[in-house]
C-alpha cells in the first residue's frame, strides 16, 4: 500500500511539471481574457466623430512569427460617450457595430471574410474574420459593446492555422464581468 502511494504522488509529481502552457490572466473593470505571456499595455488617442477617443491595448506579438501560428494577440477597451453610443440603445446596435467593422477593414486595408453575431452577458456583440494583406494572415475579432465600451478581442493568425488551440484558448478565456 505504501508503495502505491508513493507512486501515486510520483505521478502526480511529474504531471504537475509537465503544465508548462500556463496563461496570464488580464483583468480589467469590464472583461477578463488570458494571454500566452503578460502583454504589453498603451494607450492610444483617435479622433472620432463623436470626439477624441482614447483606446486602452494589450497587446503580445509572437517572438518568432516563421514558428508560431498566432503572430499577435491583442485587447482594446474604448469609452464612448455614454449620450451617444451605449448598449441600452438597442435600436443603433446594428449601425454601431457595421461601423466599427467598415473601420476595421479601412484601417487594416483586409476584406470581409466572415460576420456573425454573439452574445455574452446579455449584450450584443460580433465576431468577424477578415483576410489581411492578401493571405499574409487572418484577422480575427471577438467585440462587444458593454455599457459605453467597446471591448476586442483579436488574433493576427496565419491564414492554413486559423482555429488553432492557442487561438480557442484566448476567446474561451474572454469573459465580460
């Protein structure tokens, strides 16, 4: 018996250092979401038509792109002003988010490849993919508009690995709070 447990917390040992994949969890005040590694954060002003926003990233580059499927991972939470953009405006929910997504492919010069709606939380949200630079990559993108937030999720992925486990792993672990 005592050579059963021995063994028992050998195996259980050995399992226990073989979990090298663990994720860094990133919390804020409206999501949650893993990364591979912790990411970098920076802040970023736009001009808008509804006045100057200021976008909050996380963002996590491969550190070698020819060897990893994902080249870049990355979070951004904006504040709109609560008058004009807001999830209790249900009604301007379907013009906000074409908006953004028309933003998207003008600012990444990509083009549409998939739209679909989600829900988490009880608030509206899309994911899209969208082919960049020609088949470089795809782009793949989790929004939700929380409240007067827009909050993304997004993975630069290489076009034969789109689907991937690291990329499942990230939009499992995003979480609206």
């Amino acid at each position: 018996m005592k050579q059963i447990t021995v063994l028992a917390f050998l195996l259980i040992s050995i399992a226990g250092f073989g979990q090298t994949n663990s994720w860094y969890k990133l919390s804020t005040p409206v999501f949650e979401i893993s990364f591979p590694n912790k990411p970098t954060a920076s802040t970023q002003q736009i001009p808008s038509a509804v006045g100057e926003l200021t976008l909050n990233l996380h963002m996590l580059e491969a550190k070698d792109g020819d060897k990893e499927d994902i080249l870049l991972y990355m979070t951004n939470e904006t504040d709109y002003p609560d008058t004009v953009v807001n999830s209790k405006y249900t009604d301007r929910l379907e013009t906000f988010f074409k908006g953004s997504i028309e933003g998207m492919l003008k600012n990444t010069g990509g083009q549409l490849l998939e739209s679909k709606n989600l829900e988490m939380k009880g608030y509206s949200g899309r994911q899209v993919k969208i082919d960049y630079q020609n088949g470089v990559a795809t782009i793949v993108v989790q929004l939700y508009l929380v409240k007067n937030k827009l909050i993304m999720a997004q993975v630069f992925v290489k076009p034969d690995k789109e689907g991937n486990t690291d990329q499942k792993t990230f939009f499992d672990s995003f979480k609206i709070l």
